[in-house]
C-alpha cells in the first residue's frame, strides 16, 4: 500500500516488514533487547512499548515479554527499569548496581535497582485488546495472562503510589533522572545542579563506542553524577526511606505521575472486566490522586504542567514536552484546550523550522534546547506514540491522527532510529531501536 505524505511517498508495506524485522532480529526468545548494540538489555518501559507492537504480530509473544518484565519484578512490587540479559558490555552494568543484596530483589535476576514509567497497563490492554478481537486461542491466551499477573501489576501501582507517595502529594518522587525514561531532559538540570559526586568507584562508559558522534549523548560529567546517584542508593541498600533521607536527586515527576494516572485508569477497566472490583476501585482512587497532582502543576503562566525539585522546594519551568502531562490523563475540557493551543502553537509543533510538526523533547524556543542530543531537543517516535495515545483516548482525534501521519513519513526511510533531528528530520542516537519499530507497526495497523 503506498500513499501520498506531503512531500514523501511512504511504502506502508515496506516500512510494516522493516518493523516486524527489527522486532524480530532483536528477539533474544523471552525479551526483546532494546537495541542490538547499544541497549543489549530490557527496559522495562521499552519491553512495553515493544509488547504494543509485539501484540500485532503474535499475541502469545507479546504475552512472552511482559511475562519477562514481571519475572524482575521485586518483592515489594517496584519492575526495576532493566533486567539485565548475558550481554556484557554496557555500563551501568549489574556489577555497578549490585542489587542482587538489596531485602527486596528478586532471586536469580539481575536487575538495577531504580524504575522506570508505569506504561505497562497500556500494553496489556492492547495485548488482551487484540486477543479478544482475534478470538480463539489468542483469546484464551489472552484472558489467561491478565488473570494471571492482575495482581503483580495492581502490586506496581500500589507500590508507587504508596511508596514514591507517601505524603499523598499526586506526584510521584523519582531519585534518578533515569527513572523519568527522559534521562538528561532539562527538566533535571536545577536538580543534577545540586548533585556534586564523590569520591567513587572508576567506570568507562560504553555508549560512546555505538554513537559516531558523542554531542548526541550525555558527557562525562554527567554519566559521573548519574554513577554518583547509583552509588548512594547502593550504599543503603536500595531502601526507599532511607534513599529519601539521603540521595541528592528528589524530583516529583509530572509525566511519571500523569502515566500512573493514566494507566491507573486503563488498569482498573482490565480488572473490572475480570470481576476483581476491589483493586479497580483502589487503582480509580490512585488514578484520582495523581490526576489532581497533575492538575495541581500546571503553570497559571504557561499553561504547562511543572516537575517540582524536592529539595529546593521549587517548581521547575523548563518547556519539555513533559509539559503537556495533563493530555495523556485529565479529562477537562478547559484544561486540554488551553494544551492543545500552546501545543499547535509556534513553541512547539508550529515551530517554522520544524522538518515533521511533530513534539520534540525540549521546546525549540526554549534557551535550553539542543537539538540533537538526546533528550534535550530530538523528536521521540515513542513519546509521540504516546501523546497521541491521550489524544485519542479523551476525543481529540484529528490532533492524534495528525502525529501518526507526520510520524510515518519522518520513519518512511525505515531506520527506526532512537530518535530524530527535529530540523532536518536525520535519524539519530542507535538504529534499529525496539520500541521505534514497535510504535510504527501499531500506527500501521491501526488505520
């Protein structure tokens, strides 16, 4: 099938086998590893994403997946962000994290010890989604899996609204830019600002061996603030009391918290549907809670929601895409407009020098804004995926359908790179990156 995009001719069916390709070669039999050099691990919101695109093509296996992300699931409940395969070769790895000691981890597993975005929800709702439309044994499938691992994922949103909660703020506490999924977005620099690292352990960094050029990942400085952040939290154990006592990095996150709102919701309909009407209505008040914290965060100035640094006890303003939290949860009208307009508008997706209107990481009017490094500036397929994913779910279609079309013909060239020039529409950071190909095949299908 081949349409017109503007200015690209874009082969649907060419650009559909690239993806189921790319998910396919990066198949290690029970996870899909992020990338096939630079990410040799899974991630756990990447291996959700991966099981959104993964349910398109086989149910069974996108069931395999999250059965895997929950196998490094720890006791008191928290999916560690990686579960660490045999791949050697990339720092931090589990000889740095050393979590295996930590009361609550899990036995036989390696992992790290921080998280990672609660998506998870939205990928069991498409995994059973397709399988009740396929019927049969994909149903059975299917409906097996949810009644299976209901509990260990209601288990996740209670631990985080429980644990990275505590004080009932509606906003989760993250101790690390990488529990975010945006690991260097400005969002944290006024944090990382009061992070000095100690004297610690040497490490060499092996991302820069996979990225020609090294402008497009984070500097030394600051993967030694992130090791710095590693190590404080091992040295008490992976506590989260005692970590909220003493680590330098205390951020409550608004896109973290809008996730767990949303996902809440999405979570709690599955359980519904499955008779398990106590733990729907606990995950309705937790959706509730972290909605108003949401909501709570919104500028009154800029209209855009505002991580807020713990210690300091300062909002941060930053205009990151973070920003627009309030479309993938809150359903008021008033609140989505005024979004919607700043969105369209010449900060963000009507930037003139734009190559694709699509949102990127960092505003580019903003001082802070770099537009090939990582998360300062580029253009993220799965956070795309992602706002359109609010857009639809709250009615705001046209907009969604806007993102899925400029999307595909910044991915017709069929690279599924991490990420993306925002200006000249390049592929940057790795090549043949999961969770890329995965949202591709899902906005191909979905038609």
């Amino acid at each position: 099938m081949v349409q017109q995009r503007g200015h690209t001719t874009v082969h649907f069916g060419s650009l559909a086998e690239g993806a189921e390709y790319v998910l396919r070669s990066n198949d290690r039999g029970r996870m899909t590893v992020a990338a096939p050099r630079l990410y040799p691990h899974l991630w756990s919101w990447d291996a959700a994403f991966v099981a959104i695109g993964l349910a398109r093509l086989s149910v069974p296996r996108a069931v395999t997946e999250l059965r895997t992300v929950l196998s490094g699931q720890w006791k008191n409940g928290m999916i560690p962000h990686i579960q660490f395969s045999d791949s050697a070769g990339y720092f931090p790895g589990p000889d740095r994290w050393r979590s295996e000691w930590a009361r609550h981890a899990p036995t036989g597993v390696a992992t790290s010890g921080i998280c990672q975005p609660p998506v998870h929800a939205l990928a069991v709702a498409q995994v059973v989604g397709c399988g009740r439309e396929r019927g049969g044994a994909d149903r059975l499938a299917a409906e097996q899996f949810l009644t299976d691992t209901f509990d260990a994922w209601f288990n996740w949103h209670a631990w985080l609204a429980s644990v990275r909660d505590p004080y009932e703020h509606g906003m989760v506490e993250i101790h690390h830019g990488w529990e975010s999924g945006l690991d260097n977005s400005p969002r944290w620099d006024h944090s990382y600002a009061m992070v000095a690292p100690g004297a610690m352990e040497p490490f060499e960094r092996t991302d820069l061996h996979h990225v020609a050029d090294h402008t497009q990942r984070p500097s030394d400085y600051e993967y030694s603030q992130y090791a710095w952040l590693i190590d404080q939290m091992r040295s008490v154990g992976y506590d989260d009391e005692l970590t909220r006592a003493s680590i330098d990095f205390r951020v409550r996150d608004v896109l973290m918290s809008a996730i767990l709102a949303a996902a809440s919701d999405v979570l709690a309909e599955l359980g519904e549907s499955i008779g398990r009407l106590r733990q729907a209505a606990e995950l309705r008040a937790i959706s509730e809670r972290f909605r108003a914290g949401v909501t709570r965060a919104i500028s009154p100035v800029t209209g855009l929601a505002r991580d807020f640094d713990v210690r300091s006890g300062e909002w941060i303003h930053t205009a990151t895409v973070a920003g627009f939290a309030p479309l993938l949860c809150c359903a008021d009208r008033a609140i989505r407009d005024r979004q919607l307009r700043v969105l369209t508008g010449p900060q963000w997706l009507g930037h003139d020098r734009l190559a694709f209107a699509l949102p990127t990481s960092t505003s580019p009017t903003s001082p802070a804004f770099r537009r090939t490094t990582y998360w300062r500036g580029p253009v993220w397929p799965v956070l795309t995926w992602l706002l359109g994913w609010g857009l639809r779910r709250f009615g705001d279609d046209a907009l969604a359908e806007q993102l899925r079309q400029q999307s595909l013909q910044q991915l017709a060239h069929g690279d599924f790179a991490e990420y993306y020039d925002p200006f000249s529409g390049a592929p940057l950071g790795s090549r043949n990156q999961s969770w890329t190909a995965a949202v591709a095949l899902d906005w191909l299908t979905d038609r």
